[in-house]
C-alpha cells in the first residue's frame, strides 16, 4: 500500500449573518458586513463616560443577510465533490441558538422541502430552500455519477446519530425502545493512527439522492427539539450525519484495482444559550443547557489547544462532542466551520464571542491527505515513470560530460559489490562448517558420558592394590573417567536404563503415542458419494429465520476488517438480520449491502 503525501491545510471558516425577525427590527444593529473583504465589524458599547469601541474580524468568507442557501453552498461545493476523490470533509454550523444554523444545515419546512416522493433520483431538481446537507448529498451523487463514465464504482452508506446530554443515540433506529439506549464511542488502532467509530451504531446502503433523503427525515422526527426564548423551533441536540464513500476505479497504466475511501460529515450542533436566572427551569430543561453549554465549552478548549504552540494535550475526551469531532478538528479531514450571528443589539455578547471562535478556529492546521489503496503494480509504475522523467531531463540538461563519470562510478561499486558478496559467501562456507564440527563433538562426547561403566565385584586388598598400580601408570590421555556431577548429562542417560524385569511372564506395557495437532492428516476425509444430504438448513443465507445460527464473517469497509458474528434473529418486515458479534455486540443489518463469509453453523443450545 502506498503513503499518499499530505498537505497542510487550515480550517476554512465562514461567517453568515442572520436577517433580523420582527422584534430585532425595532432594536439598533450593532455590526456591519464587507462582503468583498471578509470583515465584520462590531460595535461594543461601553459605559456613559467612555466611548464605543468597534471591533474588526476577518474571515475566510462573510455572507450577509442578503444572501441565499445556493451562495453558502456554492463556496463548499469543492470541498465536498472531493470526498468522491478519497478526501474526509467535516462541515459544520456553530452560533449563538436561534442565529439559523439548522437553516443553514437543513432548511425550513423539511417534511414539505425534503419530500422523496416528489424527487427522481437520477435529476432532481434542488428546491431553493434546501439547506448544506441535501445540497452536499445531490452534489455528491452527481460527481459519483460523473465518475462512473469514466469506469469507476462508487458505494456509499449513511449513518445519522445525535448527541443529547453528552450520550450518543442512533436516529435512524426504529425501535424505540433500542432509541433510548445510549451508544458507546469507541477508539480502534488501524496501522499508525486511531480512528474514533460508534459501537453498534446503524448504517444504510443509499444509492441515490432520493434514498439519502428519506434516511434524513425518518432521522429528523427523532431528533430532540424544545422551544426556547429565541426560537419555537430549537435543536436541543448536536446531530451528525456522515456518509461513507468508497470508489473503486482501474490504473491508467496496469490493470491493478484503486481503492478511494473518505467520509463527509454533516454537523448541525446545537446552540448555547444564556441561563436566565429570573426563570425558573424543570430538571430535565436545566439539565439539558448545562450539557449543551459544557460541550461547547469543551470544543472551544480543543479549538484553543490545538492553536497553542506549547500545549501537552489535547482535552478530546472531555466530551463525546470533540471526541467524535477528533479527526476533524486534529486529522486528516478538511473542514470547515460556519458561524452563525445575529445583528441585533441585544445578543452583541454572544456574536462576539462566536466571532472569537470562529477567529480561533481559522488558526487550526489540519494534514489532508488521499485515503487511497493501491498495491505494489502501481508503486512499481509509479517508479519507473520517475526513471523515465529523470533520464528525460538527463537527456535534455546537455551535461553529457557527467554521464561517463557516472558510469565509471556505476562500474566500480558493481566490481566492490561483487567482491563483497565473494567474501560473504566464504565466511558463510566456513561458519556452517564450524557449526557441524562443533555439533559433531558435541555428540561424540555425549556418547562417551552415555557409555555406563561396569563395576567389578568387590576386589580383595591385593587385587585393590594391583588395580591402583595399574591406573597410575596410565598416560594421561586414559585417565579413569572423572566423578559425575549432579545434572551431567551421562549422570542423565544413566538414569534412563532400568533394570530386567525379574518376572518371566511379564508383558512390556505398550507406550501411548498422542497424535500432535501438527500431525493430523491435512487432507480432511472424502465424502461419501452415496450419503443422502439431511434436512437440517444448509449453511447459506435465505433471508429467513433459517438464517439464525449461521457463523459469519462480515467485511466492514469503513474499518476495512473482517468481523466475525453469529446470527440470533431475523426481522421478516425489514428483512434484516441481528448479528451478535464476538466482542459482545448486537447490530440489525442488511447482509444484502455487505461483503459476508460463512463460516458454519453453530449448535442449538
């Protein structure tokens, strides 16, 4: 697999100024708006006896309250085309509640502007009130489309989750009572980085626009929604749809197969909002701004940490926000922030403390880099076109003095390399015949410790003394054998000689061989040509309950692992399978849409 190169790229950040409702119509705006330049500027005022300061910010992009949802989106428009072409795109809406972030997301009336039904999948017609998220959903369909001329494939699956009281919820999970469980967020080590993911959360193939939809607004009727003082109408909830892409396209100069992944993350968060202390708000209202405030806190810290030259740690994991935002915000995502305000005067505190995030923000280097899988075929291509481009420019320099130089260099390190493999050879020659005299000594004086001496029967004085005469006029070379020590291994072959049984009738007992694991037959036993198959389910799926006790391995390609999973249940209205997984999960899924290995049947219990 090749290492693409990365770019260092900074966080893009947008400003949009909400038109002013009827109540703010009264009041005096308190900013101004250079489209050209990318300026805003505020005015603070100060006490009686000091005077007004105005305070100047510059961005990316400003949109005032003029513009329409077709001019945000035609600035992201790149950025999320790209994700066909193996990039990660993070974009999301950060104000003030009430300042129009699910507006700029979404769009208003969604049940009536976001209708499947009224919609061809192949050329939809883009309503004017369509928000970032069925915007970036038609545009990137219709670059995988542009694509697939061209001999390429393109797979995507939608997923859309919500974070409400710090606990992360499924929103396209039909079963309410699975609804409320809150989900796990997970961290997997994939090769040299980490890669943050949602245990158990639901993922749908979608295959065109109008499909991605229909998911958008079954998702959207789950969402958490309470109306407040600013809005009647406000997302009480961070919500994040991602779509996971995967095109599959041919080499231009061999036949080796390219494999792009990216995701593109939708992000509508949910907006802060001033604790009024004269109103006096229930359990579950309290608790709820206290979450929404403390993980925005928590993404202003990151923001701040990551713009720190001397920072020791990045807080991710203060709340499952920045956590499921990581890779966005640290890694190898390009992304893009867009800031909503509001120009009335009363809410000049809170525009200008989005201001100064979004300023923060625009200050975050992120390395964007292609998540592209190719093999070593096209490494190899990839090299001999640099040899080739090189020479070329050789041929072209005109410093044809410097070839000959260079080959007399080539010809003498081929002449020393010759020699010291030469060498090499012979030290090789001469350690393996060390090895085998030395392993032959080895044995012969094992031998030789092995070999039990024959004790005589007990000598009388004389005998004892001749015997001694003997032995000291041995020459030194046979001498008697020493005293064995304890662990020596003659000591350790003698022990191994056991004395004649005295019995004649005795029967040696056989010894008992074990047949090793690595012993047994490779070959499993041929089957039997004239046995009648049985009536137990064969291991295939048929999309029934015969499908459960199935063992499978499912390919997840947005991990790219294989997972392996037992089938417990089967939902013939939905035709999908619950697949509990070894590490302990359950997941109802469309096998349909996965890439499956069936590895057996287990047993009924």
């Amino acid at each position: 697999m090749g290492e693409a190169l990365e770019a260092a790229e900074r966080v893009r950040v947008v400003v949009r100024v909400r038109p002013p409702n009827d109540r703010e119509l009264q009041q005096k705006h308190t900013l101004t708006v250079d489209d050209d330049a990318g300026q805003v500027f505020v005015c603070k005022k100060k006490p009686d006896n000091e005077v007004d300061r105005e305070l100047r910010y510059a961005y990316d992009r400003v949109f005032n309250e003029k513009a329409g949802q077709g001019d945000v989106f035609d600035y992201l428009r790149d950025g999320v085309q790209q994700v066909a072409q193996g990039f990660n795109c993070t974009i999301f809406a950060y104000g003030q509640t009430g300042t129009g972030k699910t507006h700029t997301m979404l769009g208003n009336d969604l049940e009536h502007h976001l209708d499947p039904t009224t919609l061809d999948p192949e050329t939809p017609e883009c309503c004017p009130n369509w928000g970032v998220i069925p915007r970036a959903i038609e545009s990137l369909f219709e670059e995988l489309r542009s694509i697939s001329r061209h001999g390429s494939a393109g797979v995507v699956h939608c997923s859309y989750m919500q974070i409400y009281n710090n606990d992360v919820y499924d929103l396209l999970q039909d079963n309410k009572q699975r609804m409320k469980d809150p989900l796990a967020v997970r961290e997997m080590i994939k090769g040299n980085g980490k890669q943050i993911y949602v245990s158990g959360l639901s993922e749908f193939r979608v295959t065109n626009l109008q499909e991605t939809l229909q998911l958008l607004k079954a998702g959207n009727r789950n969402r958490t929604i309470r109306a407040t003082a600013y809005n009647e109408k406000s997302s009480r909830s961070h919500a994040l749809l991602q779509l996971s892409i995967e095109v599959e396209s041919r080499g231009l100069e061999s036949a080796t197969t390219i494999i792009r992944r990216a995701k593109l993350n939708l992000v509508d968060l949910a907006g802060s909002e001033k604790w009024d202390k004269d109103v006096v708000l229930g359990s579950d209202r309290s608790k709820e701004l206290t979450s929404i405030n403390q993980s925005l806190s928590a993404l202003g810290n990151v923001i701040s940490a990551l713009v720190n030259p001397k920072r020791t740690h990045i807080p991710y994991r203060d709340s499952k926000l920045t956590r499921l935002l990581q890779d966005s915000l640290g890694g190898n995502t390009r992304t893009v922030v867009i800031a909503t305000i509001s120009p009335s005067e009363s809410s000049v505190d809170e525009t200008i403390s989005t201001l100064q995030f979004a300023e923060r923000a625009k200050c975050v280097t992120v390395r964007v880099k292609v998540n592209e899988l190719v093999d070593d075929a096209i490494l190899l291509a990839q090299a001999q076109r640099e040899i080739s481009r090189l020479k070329l420019l050789l041929k072209q320099s005109g410093s044809h003095q410097q070839v000959p130089a260079l080959e007399e260099q080539v010809a003498r390190l081929t002449k020393e390399n010759a020699a010291l493999v030469g060498e090499n050879q012979k030290l090789c020659h001469t350690v393996s015949s060390l090895r085998k005299a030395s392993a032959m000594h080895t044995t012969t004086a094992e031998e030789k410790e092995a070999t039990p001496t024959t004790k005589p029967s007990t000598p009388d004085d004389g005998d004892s003394n001749q015997a001694d005469s003997h032995l000291s006029s041995l020459p030194p070379q046979q001498a008697p054998i020493p005293i064995l020590r304890q662990g020596h291994k003659g000591l350790k072959a003698l022990k191994k000689f056991r004395a004649a049984s005295p019995y004649s009738n005795a029967v040696p007992r056989k010894e008992k061989r074990t047949i090793l694991n690595h012993e047994a037959p490779a070959v499993p036993n041929k089957p039997d040509a004239n046995r009648v198959e049985s009536s137990h389910p064969t291991n295939t799926i048929v999309n029934s309950v015969r499908d459960i006790g199935l063992e499978l391995s499912v390919y997840k390609f947005r991990y790219d692992c294989w997972y392996n999973c037992t089938i417990v249940g089967f939902d013939r209205k939905r035709r999908m399978h619950c697949c509990q997984y070894d590490c302990g999960d359950k997941q109802w899924q469309d096998l349909s849409g996965h890439k499956v290995k069936i590895i057996g049947r287990s047993d009924p219990e």
